[in-house]
C-alpha cells in the first residue's frame, strides 16, 4: 500500500473480510435460526474502539510506546537469573571467546522469561492488581455481549494467562456450564496468547517492528471479544442469563505460594515450547527435504511453506493484505496452524523489512496471535479433561470447531487492523 495513500481498496476490503468471517461462522453455525446480532455487533463495536483507543489517542499510544520499557527491565532481569544459573551461556555479554560471539541461545537466554513472567503474573493476581485489571474487562464484556460472570471472567483472563490456566479461575463452575459457555471458553483460549509467551514474540519481533509489544497486547485484547462472537455464532446460547454460571474468585495462599506456583507453571511452559519446537522444527525439515526432491514448480523448490501460502492467501487477502504480499502472509498463517505460532513468529522475525510493508507485518501480528494450531488441541482437551472429566464428551465434540473459531477470531483483530487508515499508525 502507498504511504500517501490514506484509505483505498485493502482497507475496505478488510472490512467486507469481516462480513465473509461471519457469514462463514453462520453457514456452520449449530442453529442458524438464532444469529447472535447483538453480540456480533457489540464484538466488532468492541474491536474497534480498541484499536480507535489504542492508535488514535496519543496518551494512550504514547503510553504503548513506552512501554517497551517493561520489556527490557524483563529482559534485564531474567540474564540476571540465567547468568547466575548457566554463566556465559545464560549471557552473551560475558561470552568468554568475544570474537566467535553467537547469537542469542534460544533456551537458555529467551526462553527463561517465560519463567519470569509466570511468577510475576501470579504475584501480581495474588497483589490483586491483574484481577482487578481482569475483572475490568470482564465487567465490559458482560455488559456489552451479555455473557455470563465466569465465562467473562474466563475470557478477560485469557488475554494475560494461558489458554490451560485461565480456566482454573472458573473451575468450579466447569460442570455446570453449557455447550455454549464452554466453546466460548475454548475458543478464547485459542484467540488469545499469555502474557508469559507474549513477552518471548516482543523480544523475537523487536528488529523488525516498531513496539511489538504495543501491537501484540492489543491483539490479544482485539481477540477475545472476537473469540465471543464468532462461539456464539457457531454455537449459539440457548440457556436464559440467570441460569449461567456466575464469577468465582481464585485465591493464591500468600505471596510467597504465588511465587513458586508462579514459577513451577512457568518452568512446564518453558519445558513445553522447547519440546514443541524441536519436534515442529524437525518435521518441517522432514516434510520440505520430501517435497524437495520433487520437480520445481514456477522455478522454485516445493516447499510446505509455499504449500500453506497457496491455501492461506485468499483469507490473507481478504482480510486486507495486497496479493502481492499475500502468499508470504498465508505462508506464516499456515506454519502457524500446522506447527504453531512460535515458528511462526520466529519466521515473521526473519522477513526482511524491504520484503513486507508495516502494515502488513501489524495485520500479521494480529492474525498469528493465538494458540490456534494442531498441537494446541491436544494440549487444551487434556488440560480441560482434567479440570472437569465429567464435560470430556463436550470438550472433543468441539475440538475441531474451536481450532477453526480461534483461527477466525485473530483474523477479524488482523482484518479491523487492516481497515484502520493507514495515516493513523504511519503505515
């Protein structure tokens, strides 16, 4: 898109993206008959004032902006831990052999600020400053979506926890909830990434996008209502407000238990990334060494990549992406969903910056915000299971709809991202 170009086709053809979302969501719908209006429009009424909020008013921007600060006094105090723990290897800095210097190592210096900001999150729900900020957003989304206080709560908690610990807030109430309530909880933790994980993709994203981290907390807040509209769509609510489950309140049993709950959780999301990305790595390597050995086509290597982008440029588009830019997208949106959004993250992180506009690198980081991938169902029912056995038949009659829910949900936050002017954000 032209820089001096403020709105034209890509961006309009973002909203009708919208449209196409939704009318999706309504074909596979389970009761067509029962089209959430009300939520739908309160949703993207939602999406928008956050996005208006959020790149429009320069406080808040500029706030945004300087918030890049967190992450480098995170960044700072996890090589404190790592350097203590590993030595040089935790450290660039004190790598003993200056002149053969690497890179960072992925496992030992990125991958430990999981572990940091799981105990940070959980000191500061037990403080009771991100339960406060939590139930603020869960208040806007009953109010504006009318859905009930733990499904709310569940939904506002998935934007900073993960999509297997967010649900621990409402587990009492699991066994009583609907079919609908539960999708809505399934597919917010789908739409949404942990605060813990979002930190790791500011760190990965930060030489190739101004403030990353700006950019991933507001898809992640775009997504969940999103997340809302398009469960409800799909499985819409047949059960009166009264009879839906209310909020409960999760309580940490001191700091100190906050801490080294916080920590413990962090180190199995650490363990997990790492085992998820040397299988995902190893099996790209598998498949692309497989299609390479077939014929070229259109001058270049079969790869499994260039496969997703095929099959993924269309919904790039149509979300407000240019065809020209659209294959690669598709190819990062398909990684993402074949493998996860780690890859694909590190992937979007190698792009060249003369190879892909800012605009599409934001509608991007909206898109691959969120859990939505093959391995993540395996990881959400079994989490799910083991928070309420008794619902199991539930959670797998709805796997395969949440994988697609989720999908489509970061793709509405991408495509309000892609219909903003292109003036507002400097794109």
């Amino acid at each position: 898109m032209n820089g001096h170009v403020v709105w034209g086709w890509d961006n309009a053809r973002a909203l009708l993206g919208l449209v196409v979302i939704f009318a999706v969501c309504w074909l596979i719908s389970e009761n067509r008959k029962a089209f959430p209006w009300r939520i739908v429009l309160g949703a993207t009424g939602i999406q928008v004032a956050f996005a208006i909020l959020f790149y429009a008013v320069p406080p808040v921007r500029d706030a945004l902006a300087s918030a890049s600060v967190v992450v480098d006094a995170l960044q700072g105090a996890t090589r404190a831990g790592t350097n203590f723990v590993f030595g040089y290897v935790g450290d660039n800095t004190l790598w003993p052999f200056k002149d053969n210097a690497p890179g960072p190592v992925f496992f030992f210096q990125i991958l430990p600020l999981v572990i940091v900001v799981a105990s940070l999150s959980a000191i500061l729900w037990h403080w009771r400053v991100l339960r406060w900020i939590t139930k603020g957003f869960a208040f806007i989304f009953a109010k504006t979506m009318g859905i009930g206080g733990a499904t709310s709560l569940a939904v506002s908690a998935n934007v900073f926890m993960g999509m297997t610990e967010a649900p621990i807030l409402i587990k009492p109430y699991l066994p009583g909830m609907t079919r609908s309530e539960i999708f809505i909880v399934l597919v917010a933790g789908f739409a949404t990434i942990a605060g813990s994980v979002m930190v790791i993709y500011v760190t990965l994203l930060q030489p190739v996008m101004q403030n990353p981290l700006s950019q991933l907390l507001i898809a992640s807040l775009m997504a969940a209502p999103a997340a809302v509209a398009i469960a409800l769509t799909i499985v819409p609510e047949s059960s009166s407000t009264v009879e839906r489950a209310h909020q409960p309140d999760f309580e940490y049993h001191s700091t100190m238990d906050a801490f080294a709950t916080g920590a413990s959780d962090g180190m199995k999301i650490l363990l997990n990334i790492a085992t998820m990305l040397i299988a995902a790595l190893a099996l790209l390597y598998l498949v692309n060494a497989m299609l390479g050995a077939l014929p070229p086509i259109a001058g270049a290597p079969l790869s499994l990549q260039r496969i997703l982008g095929w099959i993924f440029a269309p919904l790039m588009y149509m979300i407000g992406v240019p065809w020209n830019e659209a294959q690669k997208a598709g190819s990062l949106m398909g990684v993402k969903t074949v493998l996860t959004e780690f890859v694909a993250y590190i992937d979007l992180s190698q792009v060249p910056v003369a190879e892909m506009t800012d605009r599409t690198r934001r509608i991007l980081a909206n898109a691959l915000c969120g859990f939505a991938n093959f391995g993540s169902i395996g990881i959400l029912m079994g989490g799910m299971t083991i928070l309420a056995p008794e619902k199991r038949e539930v959670f797998l009659s709805l796997a395969w709809k949440t994988l697609l829910a989720g999908t489509l949900a970061t793709c509405c936050s991408g495509a309000i991202i892609g219909a903003l002017p292109a003036s507002l954000y400097g794109g």
